[in-house]
C-alpha cells in the first residue's frame, strides 16, 4: 500500500533584506515609488524563478507586495474600524516602555 501525501503551496515567501529596506524608506519619502516598484518587481521575478526552479506547477508573487497579513482583506470591504484590545506579546517579549 502506498501512502500519499497531499501538500499546499500557501502563505508568504520571506521577503529580502533588500525589498524590506527599500519599503521602510519608501515609506519615509526618501526612495521614489518608480523605484521602490522597480526593486519590488525584482523580489517578485526572484519569487516566482524559485518556485519554478522547485518544480511547483502553481506559483504565486510570494506576497512580496502585501504590507500586513490582512491588508488586501481590509483594502476590499468597508466597515472596519480599530476597537481597542489587550496587547499580544510574543514570547515573553517585553512592552516598549519597559526597560530591563
């Protein structure tokens, strides 16, 4: 008997230093949007050649062009507003104004 395994391609391909610098500087003004778009397009191309060369008949841009998990959920509904909630701390990891 032959057991088969079943596996998705979902979620984020870690982005690179390089598309991460350039988002926090395009988002403080310093680098142009052309730019930023030039070095985003190139983290896609990368993206897509590395699934390709893994053999993945389905490919996706990686999510390189998403801000937050839920960003393109949010851009495309209206109604949504901030309420306010306990802040989630990750493992153990202390709140800005507190120092050690």
């Amino acid at each position: 008997m032959t057991t088969i395994f079943r596996a998705e391609t979902i979620g984020s391909l870690l982005r690179p230093a390089r598309l991460q610098e350039a988002r926090n500087a395009w988002m403080k003004g310093s680098l142009p949007t052309h730019e930023f778009k030039q070095i985003e397009d190139g983290a896609v191309n990368d993206a897509i050649a590395l699934q390709e060369q893994a053999g993945l008949n389905v490919v996706t841009d990686g999510e390189m062009r998403r801000l937050i998990f839920t960003g393109t959920l949010t851009e495309a509904i209206d109604g949504l507003s901030s309420i306010p909630t306990p802040t989630w701390r990750w493992h153990g990891e202390k709140p800005e104004d507190e120092t050690d």
